[in-house]
C-alpha cells in the first residue's frame, strides 16, 4: 500500500524526527517500500548575499546531505530502501514538489503540539495535510 514514503526532517532538531523515522521504517518495512527522508535549505535572503562566501548555497547543501546521510545510516533502514535528498525553498512548497517529484504514497511528518499561533497562522504540517496529493500521517511529539 505504501512503496514510497516522504519523510521531511529538520536536522536542526533530529530528535523531532525519530518518531516519523521510526514510523516511516516500520510500515517500509510491512510494505517493502522505500523511504526518503528531505531536508529543506532556506533560501539566501539577498541582503545577507555580500557577507557569505560565494560557495555558500554549495557548502549548505553539502553539509545538509552528510548529515542526512548518517540520519539514514542510523534509522535501522536497509540502505537499499533508504534516501536522501537536500532541496531549498519554502519548507512545506518543496515537501509538496518532492512528494510529487517522486509519486509518493505516503508523507510521514513529526509535529509539535499545535499553540495557539498555529491556529490563526498554520503550521508547515498543516499546509502539507490541507494540499498534499497522497496520504499525510503526522506523528506528534
């Protein structure tokens, strides 16, 4: 039922992502399916262009897939049924454009409790629930 998983993380907070991991591990596994886990880079804001390095965007990114790939080593997946991919832009457009990019079936997110912020302004796993074209399961932490 689930082939294919989306599993956005922040790795600022990769304890906020066990959960979905966990999650996301054991239904690949009841389905054989594969799993992706996504990281999402802010963009540049250009007024801060001239005081980085030229390659920042390059260095980020880079960081971000080592780091996503010792998240995946250590998520008790089979390597075979496990990926990364680093994109930039808005958190929840590019969660939406990856699930698309790779026909997922299932997007499996961790959320904090909702505060009363998000209920006037919403929250990236609301957007992702309201407009994703598959399956969202939030994990709450």
């Amino acid at each position: 039922m689930y082939k294919s998983i989306l599993v956005p993380i922040d790795l600022a907070d990769t304890d906020l992502a066990k959960p979905a991991i966990a999650t996301a591990a054991t239904l690949s596994q009841t389905w054989s399916g594969s799993v992706r886990l996504l990281n999402v880079l802010p963009m540049t804001p250009v007024m801060l262009a001239e005081y980085v390095p030229a390659d920042f965007d390059s260095q980020q990114r880079e960081t971000s897939e080592e780091a996503l790939a010792i998240v995946a080593r250590e998520s008790g997946i089979e390597p075979g049924r496990i990926s990364g991919v680093v994109r930039q832009g808005g958190i929840y457009h590019e969660i939406l454009e990856e699930a698309a990019a790779m026909k997922a079936d299932l997007i499996v997110m961790t959320s904090h409790r909702p505060a009363m912020r998000t209920y006037f302004l919403g929250s990236n796993a609301g957007h992702v629930v309201r407009y994703a074209k598959c399956s969202v399961l939030v994990v709450r932490h």
